[in-house]
C-alpha cells in the first residue's frame, strides 16, 4: 500500500483534521510533518469537541503517532495535549524527531512586534512565533528537540542566542523584555523530562516502515498558505504541498496516493486576497452555518464561493489522485449557489491561480450558478439518498478538476462521511 498523504486544497481549514481521524483506522501510523502550533485541527471525539495543534489526529484512533522534522512546536503546547491525553485515558504511542524545532518565548515576542511593524500590511500571523521559529531553523539557530536531551548544549545556546535575540527585541522593534536565560532552560528541562523520552529519529522509523506500515502523513497547512507557491506574503513559513513529505520526513521518494481536501464553499483567516469573497449576507450565513471561526486564534474566517482555480492550481501542484469534499451540509441553505469557474483580469481570462498574488488581487471572478438543493443532509449515509441537485454539485467538481470524489463530509462527526 502507498503511502497516504493527505492535502487541504485551499487556505487550510478544510476539515483535515475531521478526515484523518476518520480514515486512521484503515492506517497504522498517522505522521504530522509541516507547520506548528498555529494549525489547529477539530474533532468530535465521543461527543466532545477537540482541538489538536500538535499531536497528529490519529490519536483519537490509537495509532503509532509520528512528529517529523518539517513540524515545529512550542513545547507547552505540546505538554498541554499530553495532559489532555491522559485525562482522556489515549494511550500515546508518540515518536517525535531529533530535529524538530522548538518555538522559544522570543519567537513569540518578535512575531507581535514583526506584525506590528508591517502594520496594515501584517501577514495576519496569529502571533505564536512559527514564522520565527522556522527563521531561526533556517538560519541554524534553532533549538531543537535533540537539545532537551543535552542540557550542556541546550544551555550554551540559549546563553548565545538570548542576547542577540533581546537585543533585535530592543533595539530594532522597542520593546523591552525581562527574558532569563535561567528561566528559558529551566522551562526546558521541565518540558525535556515528559518530552525527552518520546525523541528519535522519525526519517529513519519512515524509511524503515514504508513497506512495511501503512502510513498516513497529514499536512497541517491548506496549499495556498504554502509559504512559495501560496498567496505570498499572506503564508505560512513553510511548504504545504505534497512533494514537501519528502524532506520534511527525510524519506525516499516512493510513490505516493494525494487525497486533496476541498472545502465545498472557501474560507480564510487573516489578510490576503480572496476574490469570491462575500462581504454581505450570504457570507453571514456561511460562517455561522459552517461555524467558520478559526481554531487556533478564534478569529471569525472570512467566508465566499468555492473558487475552482485555486482548486485546479492545488491539483497542478500536489497532483491528487482522489479528493474529499468536506462541509457540502453547509450550502444546504441557499437557494443559488455560485462557483467560481475563471477569473477576469483585464482583458486577460484565467484558468487557474495565476502564479503571481498581484494579478490575483485584481481579479474578477467569473460564476456558474447552481441550484441550492435546499435540505438539510445530515444523517445521509448513501450517494443515492442525497438530493439530486446536491449529486450535480458534486460532479460538476469532480468533472472539472479531473479527479475522483473519493470521500464526502456532510458534518463534524467521524461518522458523517460517505466513502464512494
Ligand atoms: P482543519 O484544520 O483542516 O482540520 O480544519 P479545522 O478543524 O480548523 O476546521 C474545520 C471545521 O469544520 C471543524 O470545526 C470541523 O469539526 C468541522 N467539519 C469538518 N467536516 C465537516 C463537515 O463535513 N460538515 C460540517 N458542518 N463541519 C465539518
């Protein structure tokens, strides 16, 4: 069996989270391995709603958990989930990489002031320090999950870098901080004592397994917050597309099954373009029946139109072989529903994302418009219950993206999931 690497198609917020926990049971690993704790996943977990922003979402499922290098965390979030583990009585069955970065308390100051600095140009971070995190993994001046099992080390880096860190806090953004390095490690070690026993080597447990387990890789981030390829600079810090598993794992290149996430309607949180984007009342009404507020910072996610572009351009990018269309209960309560089909720029037609986030500003979107099925779908187990207007929907989306709908969503429930 290939591996299995699951992909939101548009700015996250999919209902990733909903499908891995759902298709663990047919897998015996279940691998987080890109983003961090700005990621939020939820699931309904014997009646009760859990947000995860680290842990992989087979835990619910009992699986062999993986964090690989390509995630990053901030430890007391992690500690958090491992407490929400054990009151819940989940075994954990957890490898986290050596190489993983970890997201220190000055990370979490410059990215407020960073924000701050770029005032109505902020990227909408949700200002837990990813994004400096990942500079300083970039600049090989992170501190990495290794570190915790060598408190020497661990310290004379904190002892290095502290000063330069306060210093750029102070000089560059004004702010003064009363960071101790005694404080920082001390934390550490705290945090070294319940996390040191679950670090390994991740890329070596892959490369051994891929044969022989069946593996679920999960990506954290939707395709159009890949921090290249996404609407630039309104990203996250890292790569988000499926041929990123690789070096995120550090796994050979073996072939891979993409199941792309497609919400059937568009959301997203924080700044950056967002042509089918409606500010008006039928955007009210998706966000309050899709319950669009965002998991990690509770920010209401702005709501619009399924935008096929971007969906063809994550096609073109993660090359899926099947698709999960989440949410379509939610358009239950429109009489017309559009669908982006093209976009207008000028006198220019578009296809697709056009590559270049000025020209997407600018766009105009083009629409086809369907005709709402107006019942509620809840509790449809089978495609021949759902409603004929609701099957057209569907293949419609099937037919243009060139890709089967494999799985269909039709609430937050693990069992609210039609395989076809
Ligand atoms: P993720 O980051 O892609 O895992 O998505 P989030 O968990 O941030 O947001 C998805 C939200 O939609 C969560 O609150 C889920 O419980 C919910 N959800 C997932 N699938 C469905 C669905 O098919 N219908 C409805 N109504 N809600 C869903």
């Amino acid at each position: 069996m290939k591996p299995t690497v699951m992909i939101g198609a548009q700015w996250g917020d999919e209902g990733k989270g909903k499908l891995v926990d759902a298709l663990a049971a047919d897998y015996d690993v279940v691998a987080r391995f890109n983003g961090g704790n700005n990621a939020g996943h939820t699931i309904m977990y014997q009646g009760e709603q859990c947000k995860l922003h680290v842990l992989p979402s087979g835990i619910f499922q009992k699986k062999i958990l993986l964090i690989a290098q390509g995630a990053v965390f901030d430890p007391n979030v992690l500690l958090t989930e491992l407490e929400f583990c054990k009151k819940h009585r989940l075994k954990l069955d957890l490898l986290i990489d050596y190489r993983v970065n970890l997201v220190m308390p000055y990370h979490k100051l410059m990215d407020g002031a960073h924000e701050a600095w770029k005032g109505k140009k902020a990227t909408g971070s949700v200002g837990v320090g990813i994004g400096y995190c990942y500079e300083d993994r970039n600049n090989r001046s992170g501190i990495r999950c290794e570190d915790l099992l060598h408190p020497i080390i661990l310290k004379e880096k904190i002892v290095m870098l502290l000063p330069l860190k306060m210093a750029i806090l102070e000089k560059v953004y004004g702010i003064k901080t009363n960071l101790k390095v005694k404080t920082i490690v001390d934390d550490l070690l705290v945090a070294a004592k319940i996390l040191g026993p679950y670090v390994g080597d991740v890329s070596l447990y892959v490369s051994d397994n891929v044969d022989k387990k069946k593996l679920l890789f999960e990506g954290a981030m939707g395709t159009m917050l890949d921090g290249q390829f996404g609407t630039y600079p309104y990203t996250v810090a890292n790569n988000t597309i499926a041929s990123s598993v690789f070096p995120s794992i550090g796994m050979p290149q073996v072939p891979l099954k993409v199941i792309g996430v497609v919400k059937a309607y568009t959301t997203r949180v924080g700044g950056g373009p967002f042509p089918t984007e409606q500010i008006n009342a039928d955007g009210d009404t998706l966000q309050t029946i899709g319950h669009e507020v965002a998991a990690t910072s509770g920010r209401i996610r702005r709501c619009g139109w399924l935008d096929l572009p971007i969906i063809r351009f994550a096609h073109r990018l993660n090359r899926f072989d099947s698709l999960a269309l989440t949410k379509l209960d939610v358009l239950s309560d429109f009489s017309k529903i559009p669908v982006c089909v093209g976009y207008r720029y000028g006198k220019k037609l578009f296809r697709q994302y056009p590559g270049n986030s000025h020209q997407y500003a600018d766009c105009n979107p083009i629409y086809k418009v369907f005709e709402g099925w107006n019942k509620p779908l809840g509790g449809i187990k089978s495609w021949t219950a759902l409603p004929k207007l609701a099957q057209e929907y569907i293949r419609f989306i099937e037919n243009d993206i060139g890709v089967p709908i494999r799985f269909l969503s039709l609430g937050p429930q693990r069992d609210a999931l039609i395989r076809l």
